[in-house]
C-alpha cells in the first residue's frame, strides 16, 4: 500500500470531488495559483484523468468495475438500468450510485425511497447524463445580478454545447414533432431546443462526457499547489472560535487520522452529505438539511414513425454506439416541469421478437416537476446512530404536497401529448419514478439574501455565523427548480470560488508586504 502524505496546513480544504467542488480548485488555480489547494474525496479514483466520466472508458468491464467502486457501501448490491427495470417496483440504485441503508422514509411520509449518492473522484459526474439548461422564470435566483454571467462560467467549465448532436437527422425530427406541439406562444429562448450537454468530440469523432476532470482542467492538473487525496473521508470541518479552521480527515486506506489546518474549507459533498458533515462538526443553522427537495419524475415512451434504419445509423456517427441526441422543453412557470427528451438505442419496453429496434427510434421522454417547497422536507442526522462512514446517520421526512400531486398530474397529461406528438406511444400511460429518482437533491444548505432562519450560506455560499466555511453543491440553490441543476450548482461554485480567491490576493499581498517592511 502507498504511504500518503497529508499536508500539515492548506490555504484552502476541499471536501469531495465532484464537479461544484472541482470548480473551486479550477478557479482558485486560475485567479491565486499561489494559494496551496488539498482536495479530500471519500471514494476511490476510479479513472483517468481523475474525476473523468466512465462513459468515456471504452472496455465494459473496465467501465463497470469502475461503476461498482463509486458505490460505497452499497457495492456489490444489484443496479438498474432502466426506466423499465424502475417500474418493476424494486428499490435499486443506478450503476455508479448507492441508495440510503434505513432512514430513507418516515412512516406515514413519502420519504426519498431511491435518495442515492456516489462515493469516488468525481463524484456523481463521472456517471451523468450532462444535461446542463439553464435555469429559467421562479427557477432563477433573484437577488443574484451576476447570474447569467456565473452561467456562461459554468458552461465553459463544464464544457457545455449543443452541437455534439448537430449532424443526426433523428433529433432534429424529434424537434420539430414536438415544437409543433409546444412552441406557440412560447417566446424563443422557451421554445423546444436541442439540450446543453457537457459533452465534446474529439477530432475523429469519439464523444467525451465532461466529468469533474474537465471543470478541473489543465489549470488545476498543472497546478504544482493542488493535491488531491483520494480514499480520504472528512469526520469534521474544525473551528477556531467562530470561525473555520482546518478539518479532520481519516485516511480510508490505513484508518489513520490527520488534521489539516486550512484557511477557507469548502464543503462539497453533495445535498445529502454536506449538512451531515456540518452537523457532525457542530455547525448547526435552523436551516440545516431544510427545503430538500427532489424533482417527482414522469416518464413515457414512443417511436417515432417511419424511420429507416439507414437514416438512424447514419445518426450514430461511425463506430459508435451512442445514444442520437438529447433535446429538452424548457421550464416554465406556467407549465412548471422540465422536459428532457432522450433518443434511445433500446426500447425501455418489451417489444415483440420480431419487431426490431432502430438505434435511435424509440423516443424516451421525462419531465421533471418543481416541487413545493416546505422547511419540513428535511434530513435530519441522528447522533446515535452512526451510518457505515461513522457519520450520524440519516433520516429523510418528505411528503409530495398537494400541490405537488397537482403538478405531477398536469405532468402526466403533457408528457401523454407529447409522446404522441412524437410517434406511436410504447406505454399505456405515464409513469411516475418513485422520489428520489431524480438524483437531484437540492436546498438543504440553501444560499440565502440575509441571515434571517430561511437560509445557511450567503450569496457567496459562505456559511452565516462561521466565517471561511463556504458549502458547494446542489444543496446550495434556494429556489424550487425543474431543470438538471449541475449547472447552476456550478455557478455558483464560481461565486465563492471568486470571494475565497479575492480574499486569498488581499491576505498574500499583505504578507508580502509585510515581509518587504521586515527586511
Ligand atoms: P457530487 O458529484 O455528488 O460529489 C460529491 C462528492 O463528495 C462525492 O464524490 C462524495 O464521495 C464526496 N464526499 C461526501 N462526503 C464526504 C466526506 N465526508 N469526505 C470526503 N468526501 C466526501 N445533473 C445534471 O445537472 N444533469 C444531468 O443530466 C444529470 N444526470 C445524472 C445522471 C446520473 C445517472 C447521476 C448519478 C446523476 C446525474 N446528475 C445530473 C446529478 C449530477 O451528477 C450532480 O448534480 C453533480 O454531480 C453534483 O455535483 P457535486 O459536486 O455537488 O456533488
């Protein structure tokens, strides 16, 4: 076994490896690359560059056993991998995810039964979709002027286009089936349109996911200031009076326990596990694991009419077996679900024997609902109960609303319409994936306008009440959205990143200045 060295003392102290925490290594190395940067991730490096997505590794065990590392303490335990398989009615995680041992659901509550969580570099974004629209109407965060901005950041940290699909006639027809049914009165930025993904090609045309690799880029892997240790779990973000100090961090390989000083952490270790880390420090605002929310997911599945099957395999691109395109309805307050429409190489459905599939043809659809947001959708840790890392265990109290069953029921009418917009519907009726299913978990370190109870962290993500403790992830949005919201996330990532760095400049120029007077 590799002996490791953990640093004595950091400037800054990264919990967790995915893709909000990696856009704090790659702005501080970008805007301070003097600042020493030592990034903390519970799970294993799984593939290379570190943080990259498993879809890029082209061997399928290779690419599995990476999937069976990232699951923690659910290793081993069966996964599905369709929405079909979902239907079946069986409490399963998706490849490359674990689900909560016990605590999911309260009784009498709807609980988030399929809450799941990755544990290895790169964190659930070695194992996304990539799906990265824009957040729109109520689900934007109002008292951020520079938003907009902060996106356009994100996007190009994560490497977001809509062009990777740009050759494939499928999805263009997909479109257009389905503008015809969505667009009127839409103004254009909420018409159907092709999905932002975080995907690129490389020149002889293999797609690449963006991973946590890709927001860290060559900036941070170049950085000769950033360490990154993996297999190393944070038991304790620690305090100086008031405020951050260091962590404490138990190396999972030996057992052995270290205490780095640091002078900002930064805690991103997804919505579930960030409040568990503050609450197991002693970090605990009224808001804490409060406002979780999850999107309620419908799915549908149709065919497109009259494809050919040389027309779909033109769509692949040579050589590859991908799927041909994401497109996506846009949010809107009016009609509050996120469509997210996927060309798929199978059929979710059985289908007869003698009745192929055309890579492409059958037309996946999800609509994501906003949910209704209430301080009493929470996780809550229990002190006396530690879970499988040693932390307080978890306990999730969450009901769907009626309002919430309302819009799950508009949800289902509009996913029906356009299913049979698009072709020859495959389902007899929509169906909705039990909670949880989404994988995004937002609110439960909401970002806040001022420090009045409703909030954890400031517009800069730093946490009220301890200064130099700044939270990173999903957790961190305050609003009720429906789009995927890595990107936003991100964005905000970017933010703190900036206000840590700012910081970061003022105190090295003061030090340099004060060196300059003692000689
Ligand atoms: P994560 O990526 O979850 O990373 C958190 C990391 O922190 C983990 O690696 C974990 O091991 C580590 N950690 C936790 N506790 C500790 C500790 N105490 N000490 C050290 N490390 C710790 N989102 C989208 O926006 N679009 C999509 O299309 C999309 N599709 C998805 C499809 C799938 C199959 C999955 C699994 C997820 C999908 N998501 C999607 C969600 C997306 O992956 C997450 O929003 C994103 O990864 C969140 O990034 P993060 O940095 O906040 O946390």
């Amino acid at each position: 076994m590799t002996r490791r060295e953990y640093p004595l003392e950091a400037d800054v102290a990264i919990v967790g490896s995915g893709p909000t925490s990696a856009a704090y290594a790659r702005i501080l190395s970008e805007l301070v690359p003097a600042a020493r940067i030592a990034m903390f991730e519970a799970g294993p490096s799984i593939s290379n560059p570190p943080g990259a997505h498993v879809k890029n590794i082209a061997d399928p065990a290779e690419r599995a056993a990476a999937q069976r590392a990232s699951e923690g303490p659910g290793a081993g335990a069966p996964t599905v991998s369709s929405p079909g398989q979902v239907k079946a009615g069986t409490r399963q995680a998706r490849p490359g995810t674990f689900l909560l041992a016990e605590g999911f659901a309260a009784p009498g509550e709807d609980g988030l039964p399929v809450a799941a969580m990755s544990s290895n570099v790169g964190g659930m974004g070695a194992h996304w979709t990539g799906a990265c629209p824009r957040p729109g109407g109520s689900e934007r965060i109002d008292f951020l002027p520079d938003l907009e901005e902060l996106l356009d950041e994100a996007e190009r940290l994560l490497g977001v286009t809509t062009q990777a699909f740009e050759q494939a006639p499928l999805p263009r027809r997909v479109r257009e089936l389905l503008a015809a049914r969505v667009d009127a009165g839409r103004e254009s930025s909420l018409r159907v349109q092709p999905m932002p993904l975080a995907v690129h090609r490389r020149p002889e045309g293999e797609l690449v996911w963006s991973g946590a690799d890709v927001v860290m880029g060559e900036p941070t892997r170049a950085n000769a200031n950033f360490t990154l240790l993996d297999n190393s779990l944070v038991l304790r973000v620690l305090t100086d009076g008031a405020s951050a100090s260091g962590v404490e961090v138990r190396d999972q390989e030996t057992g052995t326990l270290h205490q780095v000083a640091a002078r900002f952490v930064v805690v991103g270790a997804d919505a579930l596990r960030t409040p568990q880390l503050l609450w197991a420090s002693g970090i605990r605002p009224a808001a804490l694991g409060r406002y979780l929310n999850d999107q309620a997911q419908v799915v549908f599945a149709s065919r497109l009419r009259g494809v050919d099957a040389q027309l779909a395999s033109r769509s692949s691109g040579a050589g590859l077996s991908e799927q041909s395109g994401v497109s996506w309805v846009p949010y809107t307050d009016d009609e509050p679900f996120h469509g997210q429409i996927m060309q798929l190489d199978a059929s979710p459905v059985p289908l007869a024997d003698d009745d192929p599939v055309v890579p492409g043809s059958i037309v996946g659809l999800g609509l994501f609902c906003a949910k209704d947001l209430s301080e009493e959708d929470r996780v809550e840790f229990d002190d006396r109960v530690a879970d499988s890392y040693g932390l307080p265990a978890m306990r999730i109290h969450y009901r769907l609303s009626a309002a919430d069953h309302q819009v799950i029921e508009r949800a289902k009418e509009q996913i029906v319409r356009l299913g049979q917009a698009v072709g020859d519907p495959l389902d007899d009726r929509p169906f909705v994936l039990p909670p949880g299913s989404s994988l995004h978990y937002q609110g439960t370190t909401r970002m806040g306008q001022v420090d009045d109870g409703t909030s954890v962290c400031s517009p800069d993500s730093q946490v009220w009440q301890v200064p130099r403790l700044y939270v990173a992830g999903n957790g961190v949005i305050p609003t009720s959205t429906a789009c995927n919201p890595t990107l936003t996330s991100v964005a905000l990532a970017v933010r703190g990143a900036r206000r840590i760095a700012e910081e970061l400049e003022n105190s090295l120029l003061m030090s340099e200045s004060d060196n300059r007077m003692c000689k």
